[in-house]
C-alpha cells in the first residue's frame, strides 16, 4: 500500500487544527458609574458627533466603580475614572428598519486620576467601533472587537499585563442607558444626547489543550512515518 509522505499529512492535520482550534473569552475589565447624576455626552455638530465625559468632579472624567478586573469578581469595587478622548464619528449615521448606526474612532481609559492621569487600569484605543440603538429609544451601544477592527488594549496593571501580552484579539462593549432624548439623527450624524454608562472589555485565548493535541498528532504523525519507513525497508529486503 502507498503512504503519503509525511509533509502531506501534516499539512492536512494542520489545516484541520487551525479550522478546529478553540478559545475562550477572558474578561479584562468591568464597571459601572458610581454617581447617576454623572453622563456621557454626544455632541452633534455639523456632520460629526463627539462622546465625551463629564461629571461634577472631574469636567472631562466620570468616576467609576470596578467590579472585575482580570476575570475575578471583587468584594469591594475599586474606585477609577473613565475618560473618553478624542472619540467621534468617522462615518455617516444611518437608520434602518428602525436601528441607528454610526462608526466611531477614538480611546477609552480607565485610570486611577482624573483625565487619563495615575495609573493604567486599561486603556482601549479602536476604530470603526459601532454606535447602534433603536430610533427613538433610550437606550444603545458602543462596540468593537478586533478582528475584523483594530482595538488595541495597554494597562500596567498587574492582573491584566499577561492577559492582554502578545496582543490576543480584543473586544469591548459600552451599554449606554437614559439616553436622553431619545436616539435620532441629526443629518447625516447621530443627535446630541446624554446618556448613563456602563460596560465591559474582554480578549480572547486560545485553549491550552490545542497545543497538546498538536504535539501529540504531530508524534504520532511521526510514528506512522516510522512504521511506513521499516515497512518499505523490509519489503526491499
């Protein structure tokens, strides 16, 4: 019987693995606004629309609470800033079927100091991150996810520093309540509003068992070389 070289099967296992291979989401980060008199505000003008934070404390800053950070749910949430820098609208609003849609470009840090100053909880820079919500509604979201966009998480946290290391795919999502009024357009750009945040950001990891599995199908790939290679030996002899 002829055996396939050896390079053909571990191409084809190796397509079958990178088709199969598995991971799982790991939460970085989550939060919610420790004072409910404190918003994130749009602003429409002309045919751009820019998110920014504000509260009585901190004019460009919205204190926060903590309440998982690198996956583990805390007893007493820490206390951070959420400050939203240069984030705007990088594309035309749309409305369809009754659902609003803008593209938004911008950063998002989560930080011990007011403005993005002390230390980095997280730090989320992103384009084309998508602002979508019902027409007329209270309620929407701000999200991305790399792939397919760019979203590139920093920290110098010590809990989050090896979950974000090597640059893992990355994601997050802003839910955006007592949007007030209600979603619309203004033009071709999303209405002014104010509205309450919470939210959360994640990455995903490969399985740990993928590498295994690997190994173990590449050495018995090895094997079925072996035997294939005495048997051709003894057939000659």
């Amino acid at each position: 019987m002829r055996i396939a070289p050896f390079s053909n099967w571990g191409l084809a296992t190796l397509g079958l693995l990178s088709m199969g291979v598995s991971s799982h989401a790991a939460t970085i980060l989550q939060f919610g606004q420790a004072n409910p008199s404190d918003f994130v505000t749009a602003t429409a003008v002309g045919n751009t629309t820019t998110l920014t934070t504000s509260s009585g404390v901190a004019p460009n800053s919205i204190p926060i609470l903590i309440t998982n950070i690198a996956g583990a749910p805390l007893g007493s949430p820490l206390a951070a800033f959420e400050t939203f820098v240069n984030l705007s609208s990088v594309g035309t609003a749309t409305s369809t079927a009754g659902t609003i849609e803008q593209l938004y470009s911008g950063t998002i840090a989560i930080t011990t100091g007011a403005n993005g100053t002390g230390g980095n909880f997280l730090t989320a820079s992103f384009t084309n991150a998508v602002l979508t919500g019902l027409a007329g509604g209270n309620s929407a979201s701000l999200l991305d996810s790399r792939p397919p966009n760019n979203v590139t998480f920093t920290s110098n946290f010590a809990a989050i520093v090896p979950l974000i290391a090597g640059n893992p795919p990355e994601n997050f999502s802003i839910a955006l309540t007592d949007v007030n009024p209600g979603l619309a357009l203004s033009g071709s750009t999303i209405a002014s509003f104010t509205a309450q945040n919470a939210g959360g950001f994640a990455t995903s990891i490969p399985e740990p068992a993928t590498g295994l599995a690997l190994a173990s199908i590449v050495v018995g790939l090895g094997c079925v070389r072996s035997r294939a290679g005495a048997r051709r030996s003894r057939n000659v002899g």
